[in-house]
C-alpha cells in the first residue's frame, strides 16, 4: 500500500535521532503493529478485495493487476487495448528503474515478526483468500 509506505516514511523521520537505524527490522516491526492496532483513518480498514468484489461477492472489475508483477500485468493489460488505455499504461512502463528500486529494498516479508504477520494477515485476511496470497505466519488466520 503506497499510503502506508508514505506514513511509515514519516514516522521515521519524525521520530529519529542519532541511534535510531531507520531501516531496521523492529523500527519497521513497531510501526506495522501500532498502524494495524490502531490505524489513522478509517479508510485504512479498507481491503483491496473491497473495490473487485461487491457486497454480494460478486467480481466487478475485469482485470486485477499485482504488485508483484506490475510491469508484467500492465503490458498484457496493453495487448487488450479495449480500454485505450495506451498512453497512460506506456507512461508507467518508461521507467523501470521503479521495478528495479522495489527489488532492492532493505526490508522484506522476511523482516517481518510473526506477531506482525499475524495483525496483516487477519487485517487482510480477504484480500489474501480473493487473490490467492499464501500466509506466511505461524497462526492460521480466519476469514472474518
């Protein structure tokens, strides 16, 4: 979520000082357990599944694009081009030293703690079951 990444920028910088590593697993551990405790604004309740599926369980949008793999998943979306989505999908694709900055992160899933794990994924427990995401705690997590 780029909203989350912008918050936990923030938090960083506003709570840094001389011995604070602010690429260290526990700072990032801290801030996801406080955020997910306790977020900030109601409309980060919200999970993707909430935008593709409505209230019935219904899919509403056609196409889903990960993450993951959103160079790959724009340009297939592109090959369709029922959506004349052309020069906006070409815009993002310019650049892919985006894809190649998010593969040299310094923190990862693996920095994650199982109590972190566990608020992510029951916070999103949804998300992982619609889209077909494996959990990786050590708790099994249900979908409520």
């Amino acid at each position: 979520d780029i909203a989350l990444i912008f918050f936990y920028a923030g938090a960083v910088n506003n709570n840094k000082d001389e011995t604070t590593d602010e690429e260290s697993p526990d700072t990032l551990n801290h801030f996801l357990q406080n955020f997910y405790t306790d977020p900030p604004t109601p409309m980060f309740r919200l999970r993707q599944s909430d935008y593709v599926y409505n209230k019935t369980g219904h899919k509403v949008l056609p196409h889903i694009l990960k993450f993951e793999n959103l160079t790959q998943e724009l340009k297939a979306l592109l090959a369709i081009d029922r959506y004349n989505l052309s020069d906006v999908i070409q815009f993002f694709l310019a650049d892919d030293d985006d894809d190649e900055a998010f593969r040299q992160k310094k923190l990862g899933i693996q920095d994650l703690s199982n109590p972190t794990l566990l608020l992510i994924e029951k916070h999103y427990a949804r998300d992982f079951d619609a889209f077909n995401y494996s959990r990786r705690s050590t708790a099994a997590v249900t979908n409520e």
